[in-house]
DNA sequence: ATCGGGTCCTGCCACTGTGG
DNA sequence: CCACAGTGGCAGGACCCGAT
C-alpha cells in the first residue's frame, strides 16, 4: 500500500486514550480516520501510530472503535467526507462545514432537498427512514428502504456516500447485527448535532470557508489557493479569499505559470 | 460453497483540456 | 482535428470468518 505523507503534522502529544484523540481532533479541526493517498490531510492513524504504512494493529484497532464511539458520545463528528473516505471534524468546525454548502438541515427537510435536485432519489429515501425510525444500524436502514437485495446494497452504499458528503447523516456508534463485522449505525447530522446546525444558520458561507481555510493553514502555511481549491471543492478565488492572499501573492512560493494553467484555474476545480 | 459486514485498492470508462 | 494526459466516478476484488 503507498500512503501520501504530505498532509501529516507535527503534532507534539501523545495520542493513546479517546480524550486524546478529541483534543487531536479539536486542535487540528478535521481529519482522516486512514492516511490518503493523494489527500494532504492529516491522519488519526498517524497521530497515534506515528508510522506507515497501515497494517493492522492495535492501533488500527484502537481507531476503529474510536470513529464509533466519539460520534455517538457527540464528541466529534464522523463520516465519510473528503473524497467519501472516513473523516473527522471537530465540534468547533462542524458548524462552518454546514455553513459552507448551505447544509444545515432539518429532519424533515429531504423533500425540499430532493426538490432542489441536491440529493438523490435513494438518498431521500434513507434520510426519511432516519427521520422516521431515528438513528439505524445498516441492515435495519437497508430494509426500511428495502434495499436488502445484492443490488440494493449498492445503491444504498452509493446513497449513503451521498448523504456523508453532504453532512447530513453521521456515524452513531456501531451494532453487532451478524456474526461478522460489526455494522455502523447511522443518525441524521440534524439530530445527533442540533447546537451545531443552529450555529451554522448564523454563519456566512465565505466566513465558513475563511476559518477552516485558516486551521489548514495553521498546519501547513504554504499551501497554495489552488490545493486548497482542490481538497475543499473551492474556486481558486474562493480559496484565495479564504485564505487571504491577494492574486499577485498568489503564485509567491510557486514556479510561475503559464496563461492556459491560469485560465483553467479561474474555474472550479472538482 | 457462498454471503456479508467496512475499508482501501485497482482497473476501467467517460470526460475535459492541452498541444501538436 | 486528433492524440494524449489527467481526473473523476464507479464496480469489483481482497481482507476475515462465522452463519447459512
């Protein structure tokens, strides 16, 4: 396995209890469960194992209990975000991470989401089953939405991916259902964090976009509006906004560029 | 013998922009 | 106009092992 080191800090204090993983959490903002590649972020498996690649180990053990119980203790918020990989981002962020899409929803609001065309047609189909049973272990979902079959699950899987990238559905703790792994358990982001999506109606989406610009910035100073346009799905102005730099500071640290890269980066990057 | 839980990886295809 | 590179999305494989 190849693993990108790039987006790992320095991080000074030891990670070994959950307490400790809050604190990593809340002092970077928001991070991977596993090391991504080509994701310049950092990683909860880094912070603790200090090491790559990933192998299974106590570590990964440890973490892995982790990403089930700080959700569900509301501790942290734990979904499958940038790129549809396990994410976590703290409680003083979330707020601005609904902020920035328009994404602080309410329970019953997948109508008017599904309306808007922002979400799928299975996608509100878990959301209303959420709404209606409360928070739900993936078999139990996946048969209120009877997408038990083979092919259903894959639509579920795809559905779900849908709702953790736009915040609305959080990982809340995780059930023995079979024999096998253990499943995860699913909550609307509206009802396991209410404080935090009431917070995020008072906040600006290009506010939202200039603090978590700057809690990637605190950690990694030279980064260029154009990775953080990339890791945060911004325009390149909206991340040169974000993070303050004037267009001529902007290739500052940079090799200079030609015209055609430039055009293309006006627009946004995906 | 097959299934299925969650995750990451690889391979494939479609799309887009570049550059000759 | 066409070939090429880069990217994104998606499907399927591998992992493990007990239940069916």
């Amino acid at each position: 396995m190849k693993f990108s080191r790039e987006g790992e800090i320095r991080w000074p204090r030891k990670v070994r209890t959950a307490a400790d993983a809050v604190r990593f959490i809340d002092a970077v903002g928001y991070c991977l469960l596993f090391p991504v590649q080509n994701l310049p972020l950092p990683s909860l498996y880094y912070a603790l194992a200090r090491r790559y690649p990933l192998t299974w180990d106590t570590y990964t053990e440890k973490i892995w209990h982790w990403k089930d119980d700080l959700g569900r203790q509301r501790r942290a918020f734990y979904a499958k975000y940038f790129k549809g990989r396990g994410t976590f981002i703290s409680l003083a962020l979330l707020p601005h991470f609904l902020a920035m899409r328009d994404s602080a929803a309410s329970p019953g609001d997948h109508e008017r989401f599904y309306a808007g065309g922002r979400i799928s047609h299975d996608a509100r189909a878990i959301w209303q089953a959420l709404e209606q049973h409360g928070p739900l272990a993936t078999l139990e979902l996946r048969h209120a939405c009877k997408m038990d079959s083979k092919a259903g699950n894959v639509r579920f899987k795809r559905a779900m991916l849908e709702l953790q990238c736009l915040l609305q559905v959080v990982h809340f703790g995780a059930e023995q259902e079979t024999a096998a792994w253990a499943s995860g358990r699913f909550e609307l982001t509206a009802r396991a964090f209410p404080r935090q999506v009431l917070r995020a109606r008072e906040i600006a989406p290009e506010t939202a976009r200039a603090v978590i610009a700057k809690k990637y910035l605190h950690w990694h100073p030279e980064v260029l509006p154009v990775r953080l346009a990339r890791l945060f799905r911004w325009t390149e102005a909206e991340a040169a906004a974000a993070s303050a730099i004037t267009p001529a500071r902007r290739g500052y640290n940079s090799p200079p560029r030609n015209p055609k890269t430039q055009e293309r980066s006006s627009r946004r990057v995906t």
